[in-house]
C-alpha cells in the first residue's frame, strides 16, 4: 500500500471533507449522533432533571406515562425462559418491533443503541492507530449466538444474557448511574480495537443479529445510485461497519439494482458522508430509479 | 492437502464445503461457548443474598429470574427510593430490582405503584392489597443482644411494624434473671409479616438484632404427614386414641416444682409443707416475693 492510500484507508472522507464541505461530509454521523444522545437525554431528563420524560431503560420504558415500549428481542427471551409477559409488554413489543419492521432493524444499532458510540470510537481509533492485530470471528456467529442465547433461556429458565447483555447493562449502566457494567463496556472497546474490527457490532452482539431478522423488509435503505461516478477510493468500505453490504450493490456483477438490500445494512450513511463523489444516498426500498 | 488452492474465483465445491462447514463450526462453538458462560455465570449468581428483598408481588426466585425484563420501572415508581437494580457484579442478578432492608426499607404504600409499573408481571398485579405482599420474613436472630430479650422495654421493632399486633406481638415471659420481672419479647408471625423491613431498619442496636430475609431463608417447614394432637383434638371435640392414664411425673408433684433447690430434690425426706403465710413474705425464695412496682 502507498503512503497516500494508508492514508485514506486511515482517515477515510478526507476528500469528501474537501470536496463537499464540513456539514455534507458528517451530516448522517452528526444526525446520528443527535439521535443517540437525544434518547439517552430522554431518559436522564427524570432523574437528572426530575421533569419524566422517558422511565424506563431500552429493555422496557414508560412515555409520558402513556406509551409501553419493549424490546422485543427482551420479550422473546422471556417467552423462552417460559413466563408469559402481561399484554402491555406484549404491546410494547409489538410496537418496536413494528417500527424496525417497517424501517429497518438495524437502524437501532446505528441511531439508537450506545453501545454504538463505544464501538464507533474503537473502530476510529483502530483507523487511525492502523491497529491491524487480531482476528475478526466469522460474522455468522451472532445469529448462532442469539440462537445460544434464547437456549439458555429455555434451558436455564432464566433470561441468562441478561446478567451480561452489555447492550442493556450499558443502557441501564447510564440511565440509573450504575457503575459495574462500564467494564464490560471496556471490554467491548479493547475487543474492537485490540482484536476484531467492528468485532462486537458486526460479528458477536446478538441484539444485533436480532434486529437484522427485523430488517428484511426495510423501507428505510442506502442506495448506491451514483455507483458510475465512483472513483474505487474504497472510503466507504473503510469506514462501512459491515462493508460486505456494499459490494452487491456498488459493484454488482450483472445489472442489479444499486439498493443495499442487505439486513445488515444498519443504515448509518457513513457511506454517503465519505463519498465525494455523492454515489450513496438515503432512499427507500423501491425507489425505482435506476442508476445515472 | 498440501497444495493451495488455485487461484480461481470459485473454489471446488469439496474445499468450499469444508470452509463452510469450519466456520460454522467455529460460529456455532463460539456461540455456545458464550452462551455458556453466561449461563454458568448466571446459575452461580442466582441465589439471592440473605440480606437482599425483592419487591412486593414479586413472583418466587425462579420465576421471577425468567420474568423479570431489568427495566427499572418499579425502581423509577418507587417514591421512597426504597428498590434499586442490582448492578453487574452485585450477588443479585444483574439489573434486577431489590432492597436492604437495613438500608431503606419498603413503606408499604397502600396503591403499590412498584407492582403497578412492572410491564411483564415479574411483580404480581394481582397483588391489590399490600398487606399480602411477603417480600421477605422477619426474624428475631440474636437472643443475646436483643434489649427485651435482656429484659429491657426497647419494643422499637413492635412499634414501628405497619402491621403491630399481628406481624409482631410482644410475648410476655418470666425473667429468670432477676426472677421478679417479666421479659416481652418481640415475636415475629409468619401469617402477618409482609417483610417491609421496617423492623430491621429501626433496631436501636448497632447490628440489628432482628432482620428479614428472603421467606424461603427465614422459614422452616413441617413435613407434610404432621399433624399436631392438639389441635387435632379440637378438630374432633376429644382425643382421636381414647382418654389417656394421666402418669404422675416424679418432681412435678411437689409444690415449689421447677424452682425447687436442687438439695431439696435430693433429699429422701418429704417434700416440705408450704410454709404459712407470715412465712412466705419474709422467705427470699418463695415464688411469689409480693414485689409491686
């Protein structure tokens, strides 16, 4: 590799920074970066603020004292482990698992979950570090671990990823001032530095996995829709946190549709900050045009 | 096979199969591993602590482990701050909601919004009246520090119990040690107790001498074929086995019996005659030493 594309595999959106300016360049991450924290923000308004906005945590959350929220991957664990839940967990569920369905399921690993944060700052650093060590596990394995985890379940009687979920515990961890889980949050971080790139989100983190089976009918998706003005500077697959999604529609092998079909697509847009040469955008699923 | 592969796009369907085949394995192991371990962790984790209390209507342990979605609702309804979630690393599963009872014990609110805020059912809704709730049991552990039982009037844990007179009554008893006064000793009834912890909270001593615990800790069990005589012969107006030969039972027979010296009970002579009247209030030892307060 050259000096020059070290470069950018190091600091991937240089050109797009050049070329489109610092709002374009950063407009997905900053919004997600608002929607992350706005949620948390939800949350704390109660017990930093004492005006309730959100009670609760992402497990199971009360708004405005009207709206039941449940994370349904939480509900299935406790079908599992053999409790049948009241209804308003039942509708809670539904609820959230009706908004993923519809717009995508990975959209809550890359807007709404803080584990993101954790390991978007891990992936940064690897970047920039050019931290090349260790050794990515097959990205299938969340899907055997979220089956290992509804097992468990059933087996032990008890939702038993719970204890260590660090989705939860982290979420639980800021929202009632818990100060245990933060190790298993630093965990995370050194695993996705030290050994896996995107090694927790993108290989291991069950939630995820979950949430990806919501995404098969997605409305809300990435389009590769300038793919003939791409330059091969390869930005989006450095900074993609599931890069095999790109290729199918990037690079297809015959006349394929230029949407990013994928249920792993968590829909961040990073692909379309990096780009400088504006290949991606935001669309949705049956958008008809065809590629420029 | 100890050539590489040839450097094609595809590669032979045996060797692509054996690929496939590794890395699922290693996907599937690794998964189960993981999961394993949270099991182990979490089987050796899931007895609760002595001194940890869940909140009312929570289902038993077990049940409870399965229902339980860690959200923190009934900790966020809790005006009194009472519940907290148990943090990674705590004895209590992780995230669950539990309290101390030393540390802020439950006030037994009459609309028990922890129970009404829980989403699953891991807190029972059918619990309406908060004086069914058994969120634990109390018990009278130390007879040695407890101040009534040393013969003093401290009776702070019968005074503070939200259900006094029926959770905790004070038993009145003879003081041996000073042999003129009686002891009231606080005395915890399993029927009435909902394990609020206001006891152990409000113990006047430095270590409570009373404190609750988790029902299945703090509570024995007869075995299920017991039945008691005596009230089984309530049950049936008499003895279920025909009246008895009442036996006289030697030492009982005697008037001062169960106070009796012990060299009076040695002794071969008959047992003295009680002395006359005039006698008895200037006898040290009688009984009944006509002391009033």
């Amino acid at each position: 590799m050259t000096p020059a594309a070290r470069r950018a595999r190091a600091h991937p959106g240089a050109e797009a920074l050049a070329v489109k300016g610092w709002w374009r360049a950063q407009r997905w991450l900053l919004l997600r970066r608002i929607s992350q924290l706005g949620i948390l923000a939800l949350f704390l308004c109660g017990p930093l603020l004492g005006g309730w906005i959100v009670s609760g945590n992402l497990s199971s959350s009360l708004t405005l004292g009207v709206l039941p929220l449940t994370d349904p991957y939480l509900l299935l664990q406790t079908l599992a482990a053999g409790h049948l839940p009241y209804q308003t967990a039942w509708i809670g569920a539904a609820l959230v698992a009706g908004f993923y369905l519809l717009l995508g399921g990975r959209v809550f690993c890359a807007w709404v979950c803080p584990v993101n944060l954790v390991t978007d700052a891990a992936a940064w650093l690897r970047r920039t570090l050019g931290i090349r060590t260790g050794r990515t596990p097959d990205a299938a394995t969340r899907y055997w671990l979220l089956a290992g985890t509804l097992a468990a379940a059933a087996v032990s009687g008890s939702a038993v990823w719970e204890w260590v979920n660090p989705v939860s515990v982290f979420h639980r961890s800021l929202i009632f001032g818990l100060a245990g889980g933060l190790w298993l949050i630093l965990g995370i971080f050194l695993y996705d530095l030290l050994i896996a790139r995107h090694g927790w989100c993108g290989h291991l983190c069950p939630m995820g996995a979950f949430y990806s089976l919501l995404g098969r009918f997605a409305l809300l998706r990435v389009t590769a829709s300038g793919r003939n003005a791409c330059d091969d500077c390869m930005d989006c697959f450095a900074i993609c946190p599931e890069p095999q999604v790109i290729r199918p529609a990037l690079k297809p092998t015959g006349p394929a549709s230029p949407i990013v079909t994928s249920v792993n697509c968590t829909a961040c847009g990073r692909c379309i900050d990096v780009c400088s040469k504006n290949v991606f955008k935001i669309t949705h699923r049956f958008d008809p045009r065809s590629p420029s | 096979m100890n050539h590489p592969l040839p450097p094609t796009q595809e590669a032979p369907p045996a060797a692509s199969r054996r690929r496939f085949l590794n890395t699922v394995a290693a996907a599937a192991g690794g998964g189960c591993l993981l999961a394993l371990g949270a099991g182990l962790y979490a089987r050796q984790a899931s007895a609760l602590p002595a001194q940890a209390l869940r909140p009312p209507g929570a289902l038993a342990e077990a049940d409870f482990l399965a229902a339980c979605v860690r959200c923190g609702l009934c900790v966020r309804d809790c005006p009194y701050k009472t519940l907290q979630l148990a943090d990674l690393g705590d004895p209590v599963a992780t995230g669950t909601p539990y309290f101390t009872a030393r540390a802020v014990p439950c006030e037994m609110c009459e609309d028990i919004p922890c129970v009404k805020a829980c989403p699953t059912g891991a807190l029972d809704h059918a619990l309406t009246d908060i004086n069914a709730a058994r969120m634990g049991l109390a018990a009278l552990v130390d007879h040695e520090s407890c101040l009534n039982f040393l013969g003093l009037r401290c009776d702070v844990c019968y005074r503070v119990c939200p259900v006094i007179d029926k959770a905790i009554t004070l038993e009145s008893q003879h003081n041996p040690r000073s042999d003129r006064h009686a002891m009231l000793l606080p005395t915890v009834h399993s029927d009435a107790c909902t394990g609020c912890g206001k006891c152990e909270r409000s113990c006047v001593l430095p270590q409570p001498a009373i404190k609750v615990f988790p029902i299945t800790l703090a509570q024995g069990a007869l075995p299920a074929h017991f039945r008691k005589g005596w009230e089984e012969k309530a049950r049936h107006g008499g003895s279920l086995i025909g009246e008895q030969v009442e036996l006289p039972v030697r030492g009982l027979d005697a008037p001062l019996a169960g106070r009796t010296p012990l060299e009076g009970r040695v002794s071969t002579a008959p047992a003295p005659l009680p002395p006359p009247p005039a006698a008895v209030a200037n006898t040290p030892r009688s009984l009944d030493s006509q002391w009033k307060p």
